[in-house]
C-alpha cells in the first residue's frame, strides 16, 4: 500500500516563507511526483503526425521563408503532452520535418546534440558530413554524429522531404546545446562509405595490425533504404519470427551508431497482431512504407506511409498492419543502457 505523504500545505505558513527565503523546499510533498511507485508517470502522449496533414504546411513554409533565413527549414512535430511549441516528441528525442527545395543549400554547421535524417520524399539532395558527400533517397537513413560538420543542398528538380531526428532535449537539460557555423564543405571526390568499405554485411576493411590507424568512431554514416528493405524482407521469410527487426549498427563495433539513440528497421506482415513486451523507452516510429494501426494504451491510432507517431515509456504496444508495413523506429534505449536502467516486462 502506498503511505500518504504530507502536503506542503499542512506546513505553517510562517515556516513556509523562511523556506522559500532561505531557498529550499520540503522533499515529501513532491517525492510521489519525481519517484513515483513501481514505474514512471510520464508526460509524453501518443500521437500520429500525418503527412498528408503536415505536407502542405512545410511546402508553404518554402514559399514564405527562403531557406537563407531559416537556416534549417523545420516544422517540428511537438509531443501534445507539453503542447505545440515544444521542442520534443518524447521526453529524450526530438523530430521535425525539414524541407529543401532545388538549388538550395542549407549552411554548414556543427553542434552538440547527435542527427539522424530518415529521407521520406523526393530525390537530388545531399548531405555533406565530414567531407563525405550522402545522396538522399527516400527511406535512407543518414546521420550526422555530434560535432561533425554538415550542410545540405539540392541537385534536383522536386522538393526533399526528410525527418530529423535528435537527442536536443538530452543536451538541453544538460545545459551543453550548441552549434558551430561555418562555410560549405569541401566535397570528397568519391562514393560514400556505404558504397565502397562497408558495402556487404559482416565485411570490414582489413587493417594491418602494426601501425594501420584505427576504425573512425562512425564509419557509416549512410544506410540506404534499398539494402535495409531487401534484407527485412528475407529474414521475414526465413527467420520465423512474429516479427522482422533489425538493428542499425556500426559496422566496427556491431553497438549502436549514435551513443544514446537507437535504431530498428521493422517489417510487420499484413493481418497479424504484434505484441512487443512493455519496455522503458520512448519511442518515434516512422512508416516507410504501409499501412496499419497501432493501439497504445489502449488506444488506437491508425498510420499510413511516410507518417509518423510516437509512444511513451513502457506503453502496452499492439501493432496491427493492413498491408505489408515497414517502418523505423527511433529510440532512447542506448542512453538507457549507458546510465544502467533499460527493463523489459512481459504483457
């Protein structure tokens, strides 16, 4: 049985005047809200942001601020548990949508907070991170580790559509956010790495073992859709599994590729139930591709292709496709795993 704590209220009112002028406060009024018994209480809602609700919005916004005055052209999808403005959709992870229209280029910078980019819709854009040139095509996912470099542009004749994806709200609270400007990037006269060093699963660039510098700490940089989309396909088939997840990596290490966000490629077969166990992670799911829903909490939420909807910590998921759905989920599980609390709870 929980015990009932004292209000603040059932203090004397001198008493509690000389607490405030002495800058303190009572911890036992506000221990159930900041510990609350056996798992959190979060302030993150579900949601489903729908792009064919947020489309026209980020297309008027290229007509009404050129991407000179906007540096990065966003509209930011904002968790409806801390109201429209706020810079999260989960408690650690921000997204927005950004937009890049031909002939653009957007400025080169660099900041404290990690970037992931889901490419959603349109060809003949690019990121340059490093010096490495990183060709869009929808459903690739492309990151910007903290403290790299990295600016935009457009080769092409559509808009370009992507999702950001950030741990801002990670760094904000720790008081360490900021960004560097600088100038457009010198472009590396060659292929990403994706297509040269580390263009098969399981392969590597050989090293000497006596004098050969060792691996970059984020040697991929780019994971194009197309690979990811055959290789969910096949394990789909022949692994026997409810459901086809795979983790993206880095290709050195097999951990993670951003220190405290995670990502995994999913493929939920059309007419069956998904059930995941209740985790303590938050979550933003992208939809690639498909169509379904998602009950969450009770609550269900219906999803098409390129829209994208979140869940908070350990929510009761059920996924229920219509057609053959594929998506990307983002999550704050290696930050979970690095301060020593991710748990799993069987439904």
């Amino acid at each position: 049985m929980t015990q009932e704590l004292a209000r603040l209220e059932d203090l004397p009112e001198d008493y509690r005047a000389d607490l405030v002028s002495a800058g303190v406060a009572p911890l036992w009024p506000m221990m159930r809200n900041v510990l609350p018994h056996n798992a959190p209480a979060p302030v993150t809602r579900p949601h489903v942001w729908a792009y064919d609700a947020v489309r026209p919005l980020l297309m008027r916004a290229g007509e009404l601020t050129p991407v000179e005055k906007a540096e990065r052209r966003v509209l930011v999808l904002s968790d409806p548990g801390r109201g429209v403005g706020a810079m999260q959709a989960t408690a650690s992870i921000y997204v927005g949508l950004q937009l890049l229209l031909p002939g653009e280029t957007a400025p080169a910078h660099y900041h404290t907070p990690s970037a992931a980019r889901v490419i959603v819709e349109g060809e003949g854009a690019y990121t340059v991170v490093n010096g490495e040139k990183l060709v869009m095509e929808e459903g690739d996912l492309i990151f910007t580790p903290g403290g790299m470099w990295h600016d935009h542009g457009h080769e092409g004749q559509e808009p370009v559509v992507w999702l950001d994806a950030l741990d801002l709200p990670v760094f904000y609270v720790l008081e360490g956010s900021y960004a560097v400007e600088g100038t457009l990037q010198a472009q590396k006269n060659r292929p990403d790495a994706s297509q040269v060093e580390y263009l098969a699963a399981g392969l590597a660039p050989a090293r000497t073992r006596d004098g050969d510098a060792p691996a970059p700490r984020y040697p991929l940089m780019r994971y194009p859709w197309k690979q990811v989309r055959a290789a969910l396909d096949h394990m789909a088939i022949h692994s026997g599994r409810e459901i086809a997840e795979l983790d993206y990596v880095n290709p050195e290490t097999g951990r993670s590729v951003l220190p405290t966000l995670g990502f995994t490629a999913m493929l939920l077969p059309a007419g069956e139930a998904v059930r995941p166990p209740l985790r303590s992670i938050s979550s933003v799911f992208h939809v690639v591709e498909g169509r379904g829903a998602t009950t969450i909490n009770g609550v269900r939420h219906e999803w098409g292709p390129k829209d994208t909807f979140s869940a908070p910590v350990f929510a009761e998921i059920t996924h229920e496709a219509t057609e053959t759905a594929r998506l990307i989920r983002i999550h704050d599980a290696p930050l979970q795993e690095k301060l020593g609390y991710y748990e799993e709870r069987a439904r």
